[in-house]
C-alpha cells in the first residue's frame, strides 16, 4: 500500500505553501480557486489590496482593467505603486507588482476605460469568473451591472470613501453545498433510529454487562436506552429543562462503582448526561432546506437545470420514498470514551447508513439526468455524496442588480425609509454614498475634491440628496454632520480603510468562486471611525 509520501514533490511543496487555506476549504475549494479568473476595474489602492488577497492564496488568472494613469495622489493611497511610475500605465506598474508576489499566478492588463470596453467589447466580460469593481461612476456602473446580469457574472462593487467602506454583490443565484456552519447539529436519529441501529442496540444488555464492559459503552448506546425508557412512560422527547433533568437523573441512577475502587466512575455514563441537550433532538428537515426542496427550480427540472437542482430533485424524492421523510444520514460520529472495537462496531453502522443513503440518491440523479437527457458523467457520484454529507445546510443565495437601485420605478425605497428611522443606523453611509454619485454624475469630481470647493460642495452635495430623499419618499436628514464630513474627505482613499475592505472583499470573492460559505446578502457598509459595521438586502 503507498504511503502518503509517495506524493510528487511538487504537489507536496504546494500543499505546504497553501496548507492554511487547504484547512478551510479543502483540495477541491483551492482547484475551483486555481481556475478562476477574476477581473478588477481600476488599479487603485483599493482594487491592488483585493487582488492582493486573491494572488496570495493562489487565484488562477487576474485581469486588470484601468486607462488611467499614474498620479502623486495614487502613490500616497496606493502600496503596490512607486514614486518613479508617476505617469505611466496603473494597470500596467499594478500588474507587475502584483505578480511578484506569486508565481503561480497569470496576471493580465487592459490600459482602457471601463466605459470603452463596455461600448466597444461587449463581450469582453463573457469569461470572467467574478469581476470586482472600484471608484466607478454611476454611470458606468449602471452599465456595467446590466452587462453582467444578463450574462449571470458575479460582481462585487466596493468604494472606500474616507473612513466609509462599501461593499455591494450582485448574484442572480448562488448555491452553496459547503456552507461550513459554527455549530453543526448531530445528525444520530437516536429518536427515529434507521434498522440496521435499532437492531444493534437492541442486542446490548446493559444490565447483564461486568463493570468493565459496562463502563467502555458508547455513550449513545447509553442515551437511547434510557430514551426508550423514557418515551415508555412519558411517551414522547424531553423538550423541557425540568424533563431533561429528569432523564439525566434516570442515566445517573444506573451509574455502577467498581468494587475495588469506589472513586472510579463511569466517564462514558457521564458524557451520556452531558450529551442530553446536544444530542436529544427531533430529527427533521430544516425550514431553509424545506424551502429549497420544494423551490420550483427543484421540482421543475429543465435540461439547463445546474447540478446543484439535480442533486436537490434527488434529495427531494429519497425523502419522498427511501428517506421516509428524513434527510440522508450524515454518518459522522462524535469522539467519545468508549471501547475501541464498540466503537468502530457503531461508526461502521452510521457509516454504512450514509454510505447506502448516498448511493440511493446517485441512482436517483442518473435517473434524472437520463430523463433530461443530459450525459451521466455531466454530475459525479463525489459531487452527489458531498451534497449527501452537508444537504442540511445547503443554501441558496437569490440577488438582485444593482442597476435597479438607480431606477425609480424599480426601486423598493421601504427598507431606505424604516433604517432611516434609527439614526445609529449605518443605512446613512449608503444614502451619502449615493448623493455622492449623483454629485459625480453633475459635477465630475468628489465633493471637496478641490480645497477652494469645500463649502460651496457641501451645499451642492446638501442639493444633490435632497433630490434623492425626495425620490424616496424620506424626509430630509435630521443632521448635516455627516455632509460636511462626506466633504471633508474629498474623495480621497485611506489605505488602512481599503485594506480592510480589499481583504473583505476578496474573501467574498473566494466564496463566490469555490461555492463555499455563505455571501454576505447582499450590501455591506463599515465605519471605520466607530467600527460599527451594517448589512443591507436591496
């Protein structure tokens, strides 16, 4: 049998270099990440801190998209410009930085504005796996939004605005399989045991065990007994604090010492008691799963229908038929003082559960995929038992285009108005942010951009979301504090704000691309004066 060793050097080297992130999103998270790529509009210290995040760990292939050139100003907000690039290529001197810092990494530049591309490439954005966009205007914005809605291409829109930090996603629809939850609830059907359980356990005498065997019983064995027991006399769960006591009293009671040696106890008995409130659940489906299950994509599948609708569809009817109601089994077990062989005697049944569960739902999706009339190879079988293993926390991310927040007849302003109503609410930096645009789009510079235009901006500016607020049906802004400060920044990035974001964002980006973790849903806004940060759904 070949040992781990007998891996190529080269494969061994890159997992050392990478082997951090492999622990978060395994081999095939760091595959899906080597073959994205990714486009950022605009080279500013923003857009390199993003990319920065993303070489680092390994991206498959940036492309930079910028037509300006380099000024005083960049290299004061920007780490990856030097004093002597003052007027050449940003996207070119970026790019170059860029690339040093990872060499397997395929870094690309484009020296033209946004706004030609999109007039005279519009295909250009076709490939892309995610595109990231910085400091555009709001016309080019709109435009560029629509473009990638239509071809169903995330994009990630950040500003850093002074001490403001904005970060919007925009995802017609996003699944994610691993959604890698804090505490993920035991799967053990110790309520609703499958047969293959119920006739193990059934088979151990408790009573008629020597202290030793009786102290080195899995303490799941130990739970379900004194279930059963319970559920004979009370006739369902305990679901209150009192009752659950109750059940712990009633394992404490068949607690044995050793005879020679009254202080040694029975430690798998007491992980038993200490396991009621984790382990004694009602198994269900979750809501969220209930709703994806029974979301049309899943019931109505068409030829185009993603693998993840498949897969569902699957899921949906094992549940319907073999499931008999119930999720396929997880079939992991938790660690637990035991004898060795009980204990692999009763991970190998888990095991074998999931394992045959997992198979029924392969069989359904090449079913399926017979059926719509696609090849049996264009799902596979670790595809579906991945699904099998977390399809209690699959999620499904549904988004919106950004575009449509510019469209007064499209616009739900509801949440604009209720948020309004809280004045610590961070909704305030998203209605400057906006009166911000709208300046740009009239003016052509940044609200105090120029020193001299300080205060005449913040009327304008004053002017400018006054117009907003009254599209929106709110009433003006108890305050201007917050005018003369968007003023006061003058348009101008600080590093440690767009690092702070470029980081965020290029973790968003890395979740878009490996289907891991749940997006942020779907506006993000921080303050970097309070640390007060707020989320937002448009």
């Amino acid at each position: 049998m070949a040992s781990p060793e007998s891996k190529s050097p080269e494969q061994s080297e890159k997992n050392r270099k990478y082997d951090r992130q492999l622990r978060l999103w395994g081999d095939h998270g760091q595959a899906s990440l080597e073959a994205a790529h990714v486009c950022v509009i605009n080279a500013t210290g923003l857009g390199t801190e993003v990319l920065k995040s993303l070489v680092l760990p390994g991206i498959g292939a940036f492309t930079i998209v910028d037509g300006k050139k380099i000024t005083e100003e960049d290299i004061g907000t920007n780490f990856f410009l030097e004093t002597d690039s003052v007027g050449k290529s940003r996207a070119q001197v970026a790019t170059q930085m860029l690339l040093e810092m990872n060499p397997d990494v395929t870094g690309d530049y484009i020296d033209e504005e946004p706004e030609q591309i999109l007039s005279n490439s519009p295909d250009f954005f076709n490939s892309f796996t995610v595109v990231v966009a910085t400091a555009l205007t709001e016309k080019i914005l709109i435009l560029l939004s629509k473009r990638l809605w239509e071809l169903n291409i995330p994009l990630i829109v950040c500003k850093s605005l002074g001490f403001v930090a904005y970060m919007r996603i925009q995802i017609k629809e996003h699944t994610v399989v691993e959604t890698h939850p804090d505490n993920e609830t035991l799967d053990l059907r110790l309520d609703r045991p499958f047969d293959s359980l119920k006739k193990h356990i059934d088979s151990i005498n408790l009573d008629e065990m020597s202290f030793k065997d009786h102290c080195h019983v899995p303490y799941l064995i130990i739970l379900y007994k004194y279930l059963e027991k319970w559920i004979s006399e009370h006739g369902t769960l305990p679901t209150t604090y009192k009752e659950k006591q109750q059940l712990k009293d009633m394992i404490k009671s068949g607690m044995r010492r050793d005879e020679h040696d009254s202080s040694n106890s029975e430690e798998n008995f007491e992980e038993a008691m200490n396991s009621v409130n984790k382990c004694l659940r009602v198994s269900d489906i979750p809501d969220s799963v209930i709703n994806i299950l029974n979301d049309d994509r899943c019931v109505n599948l068409t030829a185009k229908s993603s693998s993840f609708w498949i897969i569902a569809k699957a899921v949906r009817d094992f549940v319907d038929n073999e499931g008999k109601g119930l999720l396929p089994l997880k079939g992991n077990l938790p660690d637990m003082t035991a004898d060795t062989e009980k204990y692999i005697v009763l991970q190998q049944i888990y095991h074998k559960q999931a394992a045959a569960d997992a198979e029924a739902i392969w069989r359904r999706t090449l079913q399926l995929l017979r059926q719509l009339g696609r090849s049996s190879d264009s799902i596979l079988e670790k595809d579906v038992k991945l699904f099998c293993r977390h399809v209690a926390n699959i999620h499904v991310e549904k988004g919106s285009c950004i575009a449509d927040e510019y469209d007064p007849k499209v616009f739900d302003t509801n949440i604009i108005v209720q948020n309004l109503e809280n004045p610590e609410s961070m909704m305030i930096y998203y209605v400057m942010l906006r009166g911000v645009d709208k300046f740009q789009a009239e003016y052509n510079s940044y609200p105090g951009e120029f020193d001299d235009q300080v205060e005449p901006d913040i009327v304008k500016l004053k002017t400018c979301l006054t117009k907003l607020l009254s599209e929106w049906g709110c009433g003006p802004l108890a305050k201007d504090d917050y005018v003369h400060e968007l003023c006061r920044f003058g348009g101008a990035e600080l590093h440690s704000v767009s690092a702070y974001l470029g980081a965020l964002a290029a973790h968003e980006t890395i979740k878009l691309v490996t289907n891991q973790y749940k997006p942020v849903h779907n506006t993000f806004i921080h303050d970097a004066v309070t640390s007060n940060s707020g989320t937002f759904f448009f």
